[in-house]
C-alpha cells in the first residue's frame, strides 16, 4: 500500500525530473548556439590567419566563469572545468579550420 507521503515523494521526483529535462535541452541548444558563434570565430581567425587559441582570452573567460559560479551557488572548480573542456573543443575545431 502506497502512503501519502510517498505518493507527494513520487510527485515532486516526476517534477523535478522534469525540470531536469527540460534544463538539460536548454543546456544542449545553448551550446549548439555557442559552438556556432566559435566556429564563425574560428573561420575568421582561418581567414586572417590568427593563432586559434587566444590564452590571455581564456583566462580571463575561466575567471569570469567561476566569479559567476560562485554567484550561482556552484562549485568554480567544476564550471572552470566545464569551461576548460569547452575552450579545448573550441582550438580543436580552430586548428582544424588552418588546415
């Protein structure tokens, strides 16, 4: 027999899953948006030939993003992460475009 308690459990369980859901497809269509905007960047850097890592950029980009963390009650050190794989992928994609 299911008591109420855990019937009001199951219920917020299917609603906070559902807002997980619903922020990991803004989190996928987000950076889908960004990948585009860094591979304009990286055409333009091809075209120009500029080097397609820009290190003064990305520190000031990973600082930015763990004061920001911060802000949003989240662990830096993870964001810094999050931020440092995304900057590998971004150069990959430029250094590809030079070639």
């Amino acid at each position: 027999m299911t008591t109420d308690a855990t019937t009001r459990a199951a219920r917020l369980l299917a609603d906070h899953r559902a807002s997980i859901d619903r922020l990991d497809a803004i989190l996928v269509y987000t950076l889908g948006e960004r990948f585009k905007h860094t591979q304009a960047v990286g055409r333009l850097k091809a075209e120009h030939d500029l080097p397609p890592s820009d290190p003064a950029r990305e520190g000031e980009q990973i600082a930015r993003l763990e004061r920001l963390a911060v802000e949003a009650d989240l662990d830096p050190e993870f964001a810094r992460k999050f931020l440092t794989f995304i900057i590998s992928e971004v150069i990959r994609h430029h250094q590809k475009l030079q070639q």
